[in-house]
C-alpha cells in the first residue's frame, strides 16, 4: 500500500490538526511528541505549531522514514520533506 500511496492518512492527519487546536484553545498545550508511522504525526504536529514557537516539540523519528529501501521514490520525496521540518525556518 505504501508504496503506491505516499499519505494513506491524510484525512487523519487534518482532524489531528483541528483537535490540537481545540485542545490548546481550552488549555494550553506545552509540549507536543510526535512519533512515526505515520509520518502523518509529524506533519499535523508541524502544521499545529509552526506559529507557536512557545510549544516545545518532540519529532520521535529513530524509526525508519526516508532510508528504507522499499519505499517508492515519491514516498522517499515524502519523508524526506517530513523529516526536514524545520519551525525555525519558517
């Protein structure tokens, strides 16, 4: 499946961003983990606190995303692009 489709969860991955905003405009949120698969976390993640610089993030990602060998190339473009985000960068 992955191999054919780069974000099987990106439907997932918007109802995340929405419910870390509902959450953090209830009770502020201080600290957001993230951990792959799906690399999905770590985009919501990025999307909810790339204007919050306030937020400290932690991107679990000692599993394999961009290096494993299975991956079709536009899944390894995919995760590549994931494991660059950079908030400070804007």
């Amino acid at each position: 499946m992955r191999y054919f489709i780069k974000d099987e969860y990106s439907g997932w991955q918007k109802s995340a961003e929405k419910k870390l905003e509902e959450i953090h405009s209830k009770d502020a949120i201080d600290v957001v983990i993230s951990s792959f698969f799906p690399a999905a976390s770590h985009v919501a993640s990025y999307d909810f606190l790339k204007n919050k610089p306030e937020i400290f993030w932690v991107a679990d990602m000692r599993d394999e995303m961009s290096f494993n060998l299975l991956n079709a190339s536009s899944v390894k473009s995919y995760y590549l692009k994931a494991e660059g985000m950079d908030r400070s960068k804007g």
